[in-house]
C-alpha cells in the first residue's frame, strides 16, 4: 500500500428518520453499534463508523435525523446533522422507496442544495427489495428531476445488497490521503457508549407511542472481574413520567426483564465475555427540555 493510491475521507449519512442509515452502516461495519429501530429519533449523536479495506478508509457520520426540534435534545439532533455535512468529503441522502417527495425529504433536499457543486452527493434509495423494477426505476426518475445528485444508487441495506457498488461509488470522490484511525478500529465511541445503545434499543422494540422517545441511559458501573472473562455492569434507565416507568417495568417486572434479557445477549457478543447485567429504572421529569440534564446523557459536544 503505497500512500498516492491509498484513499481517505469523511462521509456524512443524512436522511429522515427510520429511512435505515444505522441498519446501512452497522451492514457495512459488520458489528451493531448504532441503535436500530423503526421509531424516530434512535440515532441522537453523531456516530463514527470506521471501514477499511486494503485501498481506503472510509470515515462514515451516522448523523440523527433531520427534522424540525421541539426540545433541547432535538436542538442538540439538528446542530449535530448540520454539523457532520460540514465536515464531509461526500454526502450521503439515504431515503426510501415512498412515490413521492414529501416534506420531510423536500426540507433535507433543500438544505443539500446549498452545497451542490461544492461536495458530491450520492443518493442511496433503500429497502428496494420491498418494490417492482418499474417503481423503482420511476423513484430514481423522481430523484433524478432534483438535479443534485452526483450519484444514485439502489440498495437494500437489511439484505446487504447494493453495498458494495456504493463502497466502491465513493472511493471515486474520496481524494488519497492518510489512515486516519488504526485498520482494525470500527467507531471512534467506547465499549460504554456502544452498551448503553443496546440498552436503548432494546426499549426503543418493546415501548409503544411517547414512552421511548424519553428514554435515556446512565452506565453506572462497567467493570470486568479480575483473572474472570465476566462483566459486572450497571445501568439507569430514565424516564420522563412516573406512568412511564411503571410501563418500563412492566407486569411483575416482566418487560424489564425482557429488555434486560436482550440487551444481556447482544453486549455478550460484544464483548465476548459474560455478562451481570442490572438494570434500575428511574424518573427525571422533561429532562429532554432541561439542558442540564440534555448534557448530562451525554448529549453534549
């Protein structure tokens, strides 16, 4: 590998809500590291995603959906998304296979055309395993009309499909430059980070309606046990309402228990060790309006 044909750089993932940016880049990385769920607002931070291959590193920003905020966190969301387009080499607009381009889709499309001509953006339409040829060759016709798009490119991220034509698709727009982060680190974030959105997304499953959009985790205590392949960890669960919590805990404990029993199993494989897991729930009423509390969940620069 000499360092003219080595190739590097940043690429933002933008996109609604639920379109499968988290679900594309954790494919691509082969580990889950970004919470994955189909309610708005799993992603809340930028997250770093690491690929490399023999010939490049691609730095990817896992950015939270863009919408309009209604509290301090969804503030922090917007600054985070706008900020991560900043700072890319290539732009990434994930969306899906809808007919038409609705709000939502029109407000990000306007905010990329501001950096038409000044960084390339790659269209990626996903979920196109769920549609005919026909329809989709109409999506791309639709996208097509914006006249913004460098590239457009059919995926299915859940299926894996299309993922390599887009990995090489953007080495065409990344310029050589160095290995940014050692060849075997897959995200910028922690082991503590990583466990406290497995947490997460175990509530963002099983919660219906307002409940998990209130939901945020404290790792209390993350230690291995000495000369023992075994991890003692515990975590807060918060909640905004006391009607929440008791939803949270669930019929004799149950849906704590489930979340727990999942969350166990997936951060065992990450860590490939045993796990003691314990899990309390607790109550900081409106914390997403309170910025105190916002900086305190980590959702902070």
């Amino acid at each position: 590998m000499t360092e003219n044909n080595f190739k590097s750089g940043y690429v933002s993932v933008v996109g609604r809500p639920n379109v499968g940016k988290s679900t594309l880049l954790n494919a691509i990385i082969g580990e889950k590291i970004s919470a994955i769920s189909s309610k708005p607002q799993t992603t809340r931070q930028n997250i770093t995603f690491i690929h490399t291959d023999c010939n490049s590193q691609i730095i990817f920003l896992d950015t939270p959906g863009i919408q309009r905020p209604k509290n301090k966190l969804g503030e922090f969301m917007l600054t985070e998304s706008k900020e991560s387009i900043e700072d890319a080499d290539v732009i990434t607009y994930i969306v899906d296979t809808s007919k038409r381009i609705g709000k939502a889709e029109r407000s990000i499309i306007d905010i990329l055309k501001e950096y038409e001509g000044k960084i390339p953006i790659v269209l990626l339409i996903n979920k196109v395993d769920t549609i005919k040829k026909d329809e989709l060759l109409e999506i791309i016709s639709m996208y097509a009309k914006e006249e913004i798009f460098n590239e457009i490119i059919p995926i299915s991220a859940i299926k894996n499909d299309g993922i390599d034509i887009y990995l090489e698709t953007l080495k065409k727009y990344l310029k050589p430059g160095p290995m940014y982060y050692p060849d075997d680190m897959i995200t910028d974030k922690n082991e503590r980070f990583i466990v406290s959105e497995i947490i997460r997304e175990k509530g963002l499953k099983y919660l219906n309606e307002e409940v998990p959009h209130g939901l945020a985790i404290s790792i209390e205590k993350f230690k291995k046990r000495e000369g023992k392949n075994i991890y003692d960890i515990e975590a807060n669960i918060f909640v905004e309402r006391d009607s929440h919590k008791g939803i949270l805990i669930g019929k004799g404990g149950s849906m704590l228990k489930t979340i727990g029993t999942e969350a166990r199993e997936d951060i065992e494989k990450l860590l490939d060790a045993k796990v003691n897991l314990q899990i309390w729930v607790k109550v900081e009423k409106n914390w997403r309006e309170r910025e105190n509390l916002v900086k305190r969940f980590g959702y902070d620069k």
